[in-house]
C-alpha cells in the first residue's frame, strides 16, 4: 500500500511552492527534512489483550523494521519526514507493519505506513490498512486514511538541537479508523498514545523546551476503553476412546471408563450474570446392538483459571452421576453463579458407562453434547 511516503512527499512538495508563491520568501525557508529516528505506539492496549485471551487465541507479527517493546507496545522506524521551526507544521513517516490475527484467522487487523501530520497546531495520525471480522470476513484495503486524531495540548513537537521529539499524546480513533478497525471500537475510542524521537538534517530549527525545575509535578489522565466481551466455550478435543470393559468387582455388570475431553468457559461479557454447562448423551449404537444412554454416568470437576489480572470468578462442579441414572437428560457439568461467574474457567469429567449383561460384544459410539447458558 505505502501510500503514506507519498503522501509525505506531496506536503515536502506543498511547502516549497508556499514559499515560491510568496508565502514566504524562498531565502526564508525554513523547513528542514526528517532523517530517522523510532516512534512508539502500542495500538490499543485493550486490543492486545483481547488477542491474548483463550477467547480469541490471536498472535501479533511485526515486519519492516518494527520491534516490540518490554511493555507490549512497539517501536517504529522513522524513515523521512519535515519540520518548520517557524510554523510547528510537522510530518513523521514511519515504516514497517503490524500484523493482529485472531480467532482462527477470521480476525485480520494489518496497519503499516503511520504517519504524524502536524499542520495549524491541529495533529493526525495516518496508515494504511487492511481488516477481516466475523462479520465482514473478506479482508479489505484502507489507503492512508486518518486514522486517530491526536491531542497535542500537552504539548507540540519540538527542536532541540538534531532532536525533533513529540512526548506521549493521545489518540482518539477517527469514523474512517472504526471502519478499517473492523468496527471493534468505535469513533471517539482513546487509543494507545503516540511518541516519537527523531533526527533533522544538520541539526537546523529552533528553540527547545526545557524540562520541569526541579520540584515542579505534572499531571495526565490515564484512560481506558473496555470492550465488551463474549461468554463461549470450546472443548480440547472431539473424541473420547474409553477403556476395554472390565467386570465390576462384584461381577455384576461390565464398565468401561475414560475422561471427558477438557472444556474451558470463558464469560468477558462484565455483567457477571451467571452460566451454567450441561451435558447430554445419545444412546450407543453398534453393529449388533444398543446401549442406553442413561448407562453413561460421570464424575465432574471444574476450576478457576488464575490469569493474574484480578480475582477469578466461582465455579461449581456438577453432581457425580452413576451409570443406570446418567447422561440420557441433561446433567450439569459445571456452573457459575451470578455476581461470581467472569473470568475462565475448565470443567471435566470421569466417565463410567454401565454395560448390561445382555449387550452384544461389540463396537458402540455415542455423541455427547454440552451447551452453555
């Protein structure tokens, strides 16, 4: 895409025509170019979580000079750029790209080419970019659009010697930056703020800031926007051989046991309104024969998973069930009761299926099923 480096070059090329038209005279130029530097920008903090979580099972790729740094935000490349000491007017290209993926590639969030336009005093952040979504999964192209307006009130770039900085400024996502962002945030979302230090041409500008004297303090708002998250489910695995039948130890009936494949329950939805997983189970059916689904009994078990992001939720295991009253209804595999059921958490079972007297030998399969609500 790379269409913010020639956009970059179109305002190099906007300002000397000011200054031949007369805005300036063109011994009074002052702009001088941007010739390297890095830039930090995490994207959206909530975001990246979201990606780590068992909910989206996502991964994060950087290429063209893009590092990530200790704290999960990532460094940029400045590769050109200007600067007017005069005006303040300011443009940072940035190369490389960001690659999000999630849920299986369904989810596809790729930015690239950001650039900082400062022009007026009034600042923005352009990119080019390309998403996917469950709900729109043909992957589509935004070139350089504005993507998050920023907030210089805290401060516009400055000189200082060789050095052109910007300290930490907000962004606030644009209409066009909730389209290309998939429509996972909104406009007016506080992204991740944006900074950046970079190297002017012979080290030409103007004057510096100068830091606090000491014992001087300075405020900033820390924001943050949760989104809103799903209650799913997803299992380990599809199949479940259980163990030859062996005569209980009285001789009365054969078993057979195994372990229901790991379930994990994940509530992001912040409501804390509950949930409960049931499971229900098909008759066996064989070659020769059928066996009951009630004869499918189960021991369950459950646990919190401890993200170390808050205290975990409550969850109940369900009642042990004996095969002759098992799985033919419904049973209860786990529950969370409401005011305790956010975070994620795993459920199992040890299962036991009764074999009758008269039952064919033989090969036998069932399908059992487990819903949340």
């Amino acid at each position: 895409m790379n269409l913010g480096i020639r956009r970059a070059a179109a305002v190099l090329a906007a300002a000397g025509l000011a200054a031949a038209a007369g805005a300036l005279p063109a011994s009074a130029d002052t702009t001088v170019p941007v010739t390297g530097g890095s830039g930090d920008w995490g994207v959206k903090l909530s975001f990246r979580n979201y990606l780590k979580s068992p909910v989206a099972h996502g991964s994060t790729e950087v290429a063209g000079g893009v590092t990530e740094n200790s704290d999960g935000t990532f460094a940029f490349p400045v590769v050109s750029g200007s600067y007017d000491p005069q005006s303040g007017d300011t443009v940072v290209q940035f190369g490389g790209s960001v690659h999000f993926e999630g849920h299986g590639g369904v989810l596809q969030i790729t930015i690239e080419d950001l650039r900082v336009e400062v022009v007026d005093g009034e600042g923005t952040l352009y990119a080019d970019m390309a998403s996917s979504s469950p709900s729109n999964p043909a992957l589509t192209e935004y070139d350089d659009i504005a993507l998050a307006e920023l907030d210089l009130s805290g401060g516009q770039p400055s000189l200082n010697g060789g050095t052109l900085s910007l300290g930490s400024t907000p962004a606030t996502l644009t209409q066009a930056g909730s389209t290309a962002f998939a429509g996972f945030y909104a406009a007016g979302a506080a992204m991740d703020p944006i900074s950046f230090t970079a190297t002017v041409a012979n080290g030409s500008g103007g004057g510096s800031t100068p830091p606090p004297a000491s014992g001087q303090s300075a405020n900033q708002q820390i924001l943050a926007d949760v989104a809103a998250g799903p209650l799913t489910l997803s299992v380990a695995g599809d199949t479940v051989q259980l163990s030859t039948s062996t005569l209980d130890g009285n001789g009365a009936y054969q078993t057979a046991t195994g372990a229901l494949n790991t379930a994990t329950v994940s509530d992001l939805r912040g409501t804390n309104a509950g949930w409960n997983l049931v499971g229900q189970v098909t008759d066996f059916t064989g070659d020769a024969g059928t066996i009951g689904a009630e004869n499918l009994g189960w021991q369950p078990s459950a646990a919190a998973v401890d993200t170390g992001i808050g205290a975990p939720g409550t969850v109940t295991a369900g009642n042990t069930v004996q095969p002759g009253q098992g799985l033919g209804v419904a049973r209860t595999l786990a529950s969370a009761a409401p005011g305790a059921s956010a975070g994620t958490f795993t459920a199992g079972a040890q299962l036991s299926l009764g074999i009758p007297a008269d039952t064919v030998p033989g090969d036998y399969a069932a399908v059992l099923t487990l819903t949340l609500s």
